[in-house]
C-alpha cells in the first residue's frame, strides 16, 4: 500500500504499453501532476514537450539549489505517501527523475506517447 507513480510509453500503433520509470513514495512528483494537472487517483496525464521542460526545469533547478525544493517542487501529503522530508531520499528521487526525463527527449514521438500515472 502507498504511492506508486509511474511513467510510461504506449505504442501509437500497437498499443503495446511499456513501463519507463517507477517511483515508490515519490510525493513531491504527484504533488506537481495534482497541482498542475489535477490528475486523480490512477488518472493519467499525457506528457508534453511543455510539461517535460516545466518538469525538467524545476528539477534541475533544485540540483543546483536544493534550498529552494520547497517551493519548486514541495513534497506533497498523501495516504501512505512516504517521507515528508528533504534529506537524502527526497534528493536521490529527484535526481533520478531528472535523468529519466532528461533521456526522455530522445524518445521517438512519432511512434510512442509517453503518459504519467499513479495509483495509491
């Protein structure tokens, strides 16, 4: 039980879905998609050049200067949601994520959606 947060490519012409990348209790990522897109509980959000910059940016924001993760992007509370501190674990999501999405612009959207989605 608890947080589960994903992003995930589906083939346009198959529709054949493929796991990108999974996070477990990465509440500060939902925070964004509940603030930004008001996504609800195993809701998804079709991930945009717009939403991968906004997501990007503020992630590597926060690498170059952790004291402004608060406002950038908060953790969020939840259900079993996980940690609500920003230490060492809240950090090593967000440099994960910021990989992730950073090779995320090499993907070929011609041919594949690339979608955010959780379920608690």
């Amino acid at each position: 039980m608890g947080l589960d947060a994903y992003f995930y490519l589906k083939d346009k012409v198959t529709e054949e879905v493929i796991e990108y990348s999974y996070y477990r209790k990465f509440n500060a990522l939902q925070g964004y998609f509940v603030k930004n897109h008001d996504i609800l509980n195993c809701g998804r959000v079709q991930i945009t050049s717009d939403i991968l910059s906004d997501l990007t940016d503020n992630l590597n924001k926060i690498r170059n200067n952790p004291e402004k993760a608060n406002v950038l992007l908060p953790v969020f509370y939840g259900p079993f949601f996980g940690y609500y501190e920003y230490d060492d674990l809240y950090f090593s999501f967000i440099h994960r994520c910021s990989k992730d999405l950073y090779h995320a612009k090499f993907i070929d959207y011609n041919r594949y959606d690339l979608f955010y989605s959780s379920d608690w």
